[in-house]
C-alpha cells in the first residue's frame, strides 16, 4: 500500500500540499498586471497636487474652481470604493477590472483634451468614479487568489503601491508637468491603461461572473450611499477652507449627510440584496483593521499634504524641489517593503503594528522641532522613519483584517476597509488644515502681544531693518511691514511643530490599542484552503 503510493506521488508529481502552494505564472502576471492598475487610480490622487497652479492657468480657473480638479475625484472615488463588492461578485473580477481600466483609461485622455474648468472637473469625477473599481479588487483579489502562506509575498506588494502611489504623487507630477506640460499629468495614463484593459481580458480568471445579481440591484441604497458619503467628503475637503458650518453649503451638505447615513444604513440592513455588507464589522480583527486603517489614511495622506505644504510656504520651493525631496519616503517605503515580508513570517504581526506607528510618531516627533531653516538634511530622518514605519504599519494590518475572513467575505469586505483608509486621509486633511489656520492665529496672536518697545530683541531688529531700507522710500513703514511677515512666517512654523507634536501624540495612543487585535495566525503555518 505504501508502495503504491509512493509511486503514485513520484509518478503523479507535488503531493496535494505542495501543488495548493504553487502560484501559477499566468495567475501572478495577471495579478500583476492589477497592481499596476491600482498604483495608476491611487497615483492620480495626488499627481496633479503639485500643478494645480499650472492647471489654473491653462484653463483660467479660480483657486477655488481649481481646488474641485482634486475634490471631484475623491468624491466620486469615495462613493464607488464600498460598490466595488457588489459589482465584483456580480461581473466577475475580470470583466470589472477591465471596465474600470477601459473608463479610466478614456477619461484620462478626456481630461488632458479639455478646455475649461468645468469640462475638467466632470471628466476627473468620472475619471475617480471608474477607477476605484480598481483599487479594493486587487486587495480582494490578494487574499482569495493566493494561499494564505503567500500573504507575506502578495501582502507587501499591493502595502507598498498603497502607500508609495500617494506618496510619490507629488514627485512624479512636478517632473511631468516641469518637463513636458499639465496636459501629460493625464495623458501618460493612457498606454498603459489601454495595456492593462487588454492584459485583464487575457489573463484573469480568478472566478466567474453572476450577472443575475444585476437584477437585484439596490438604486435607493445606491442613492442614499452616494448622498451619505459624496455630502461626508465634500464637508471634510471644503470645511477648513470655508470656516466649517458657518458656510451655508458645509452647513447644508452636512444635514444631508446625516439624513443619507440614517436611510443608507436603514436600507443595507433591510434590503434583499444590499449594495454594501456591512456584516464583516461583526468580524474583530475586521472591525479593528478597519478602525486602524483609517488612522493609516490620517498620516498616509496628512503627510503627504504636510510636507510639500511647509516646503512651499516656508522655504519656497517649487513643485519639482517638493517632489525630489519627498522622494526619500517614497524610497524608504520601496525598500523596506521585503523586509516587512520577511518579519511577517517571523514575528506576531500586532507587534509589528505597534512597532511601525511609534517608529511614525518618532518621525513626526523629530518635526516638533522644526524651525525655517529645516532642509532636505534635517528632513532626512523624519521622512525615512515615516517611511518605514507605514509599511510596518499599514501591510500587517491589511493582511489582519482581509486574510483572516472567509474568501466568499473579502470582496465586500475589501471595499469597506478601502474605504476607511480614504476616509481617514480626508479626515487627516481636514484636522490638519484646521490645527495649521487655528494654531497660527494663535501664535501671531502671541507673538505680537510679545514683539512691543519694551522688547528690546523685537526693537534691536526693527532699527536693523530699516537701516536696511534706508534710501528705498519710507524706510520705517518698509520695516513694519518686514518684522510683521517676519511674525508671520514664525507663527506658522511653531503651526506646524504644532500639527507635528498632534499627529505624535495620536500614534503613540494608537500603538497600545493593538492588544485589542485577537492573535493573528502565522500566514507561513496556515494551511493552503484558498
């Protein structure tokens, strides 16, 4: 009996074990092929930060018309995340990843064509509504297609686009538009878009479509999600600009939020088939992930906004100098991505978690210091410890929250978790535009109550100034207004050790909340059922 057995495994090949390790070539470059997709749609969040300027004038835009080229997008990204699920089981990730490329594709090109404002704006909500198909399939795909002992190969790669798309967001769009023109910010998605459509079609066969589900598709949760989460964004991107709730529309939209969110939970919890499962909440690690990924979305996307803000208004560089300097987290990101596979095999993954948001707090712990004259040196340090430390952070908590739920539950599940990230960076964004205008009001407030004639340094600088601008008009009035911009400018730096010494204390509190986390089984010793 052994014996027959014996040659029927050397003459029948791997035993079954060993066969359910293997990932076939096909499958992987098709994988691939999706997280080249994704890297595209997170990218083009903040590729065109860095040019809005040069948007601006190309379509003699306002700057508050110019602002929506950025805000129409995750608006629409926002509300299509959570849908992916439905539209996933229903066309099939084959079919749904195709259309999302094909449309993103198309309104790429449609958005570098445009002439106006207005046609911009529309073409970047479709654009973002089409693409975010993209983002939580290749996260479902991850942790279905592939065997859960793989997750420590799969779970840094689509970590790493995450993080490092929005990340060199910046960077890459300051290079493009300083080279060529705003127009290729949009063009340049369109080869590779039209590639990725056709490699889809050829190549993904990850599960079958139910397009009977089509039948039963829920437009009034559609609606109620679209008001709930479009009127949620809208308040938190517009609400530091406009004074929060004193502006009649953030008042407005507001209400509306809260009316949606009633009706939209209301109807996923009664519907026959409803547009969104939120019943993976019911999963702890789930639940938890969730909660810890958006506080990923706060830094993720707070500091990408952070940095490039402070470059520019205190040290006046320009979008190409923001982007190369940027570019160190982006590195640090990129090669610490093996590593945190290699430790995911190795150590308990909430102990990693904990590790990375202090290794991030000490990075943004090093900018409470922060004066005018910080540079690309003194930013060094605090840029690499944020890089590393959201990798630590944000693949652990990806594969605990979607690689231990049944593979029939991630791809609803992977729209929701998708979808807190977002949030949270809309979230970070609007904190910390708040914490920077209210703290430096509070500051210059301070500051001028300090810089008097009975301040002999404030005096000492005064008198030096307008030596300077002896013989250039009225030199004192001159003067004035140099030690009043001379205020200014100090107020908004001590903001901005402020925001820093805030995000800080945030991610020191939030590393002890993962006890919480119940122990996450080794991915290496995991048997192969997927």
């Amino acid at each position: 009996m052994s014996a027959s057995i014996s040659a029927s495994s050397s003459a029948g090949g791997a035993p079954p074990a060993a066969v359910a390790e293997h990932i076939a070539p096909k499958r992987l470059l098709a994988f691939l092929i999706m997280v080249f997709g994704m890297f595209m749609a997170i990218l083009d969040i903040q590729i065109v930060s860095a040019s809005l300027t040069d948007i601006q004038a190309g379509l003699s835009a306002s700057s508050s018309e110019v602002a929506w080229v950025q805000t129409s997008y995750l608006i629409a990204e926002v509300i299509a995340i959570p849908l992916s699920g439905f539209l996933s089981r229903a066309f099939g990730t084959r079919y749904l990843f195709a259309i999302s490329a094909a449309g993103f594709t198309v309104a790429s090109l449609m958005c570098g064509l445009t002439s106006s404002i207005e046609q911009m704006i529309l073409w970047r909500a479709i654009q973002g509504f089409v693409g975010a198909g993209m983002i939580p399939t290749v996260f479902a795909s991850a942790y279905t297609v592939f065997p859960r002992s793989k997750f420590h190969i799969v779970g840094p790669i689509i970590g790493l686009v995450a993080t490092l798309a929005p990340t060199i967001g910046p960077t890459v769009g300051g290079y493009i538009t300083d080279a060529l023109s705003w127009h290729w910010l949009f063009f340049i998605n369109v080869i590779p878009g039209i590639g990725i459509t056709l490699g889809v079609l050829a190549l993904v066969d990850f599960d079958e479509p139910h397009f009977e589900l089509l039948q039963h598709f829920d437009w009034w949760g559609l609606g109620f999600m679209a008001g709930f989460l479009g009127s949620l964004e809208y308040v938190l991107e517009e609400g530091s600009r406009n004074d929060w709730f004193s502006d009649d529309s953030i008042a407005i939209f507001a209400v509306v939020c809260v009316i949606s969110a009633v009706l939209f939970f209301w109807r996923v919890l009664t519907a026959r088939e409803p547009i969104v499962d939120i019943r993976a909440f019911a999963n702890r690690n789930f639940g938890l992930g969730c909660m810890f990924a958006f506080f990923v979305g706060i830094g993720l996307y707070g500091l990408t906004y952070v940095y490039p803000r402070y470059l520019a208004e205190v040290r006046g560089y320009s979008a190409l100098m923001i982007g190369e300097t940027m570019f160190i987290s982006g590195a640090a990101m990129f090669l610490s991505a093996p590593l945190v596979g290699r430790l995911m095999q190795k150590i308990d993954m909430r102990l990693m978690i904990a590790i990375g948001m202090l290794m991030f707090s000490f990075g943004t712990w090093l900018m409470t210091s922060i004066t005018r004259d910080y540079d690309f040196n003194e930013l060094l340090w605090p840029q690499i410890f944020r890089g590393v430390g959201m990798m630590l952070m944000m693949v652990p908590v990806n594969t605990i929250a979607l690689g231990t739920l049944a593979p029939s539950r991630v791809k609803n599940a992977s729209g929701l978790f998708n979808l807190m990230r977002n949030l949270g960076g809309a979230l970070g964004l609007a904190l910390i535009n708040t914490a920077l205008d209210h703290r430096t009001d509070f500051h210059i407030s301070r500051l001028h109550d300090k810089v008097t004639w009975a301040n002999t340094k404030a005096v000492e600088t005064l008198n030096m100034l307008t030596q300077k601008f002896q013989g250039m008009g009225d030199a004192s009035l001159m003067a004035l207004k140099q030690l009043n911009q001379i205020v200014h400018r100090q107020a908004v730096v001590m903001s901005f050790a402020d925001t820093f010494l805030m995000l800080t204390l945030i991610y020191v509190a939030l590393s002890t909340l993962v006890v919480l986390f119940a122990k996450p089984a080794n991915p290496s010793e995991a048997p192969a059922d997927h």
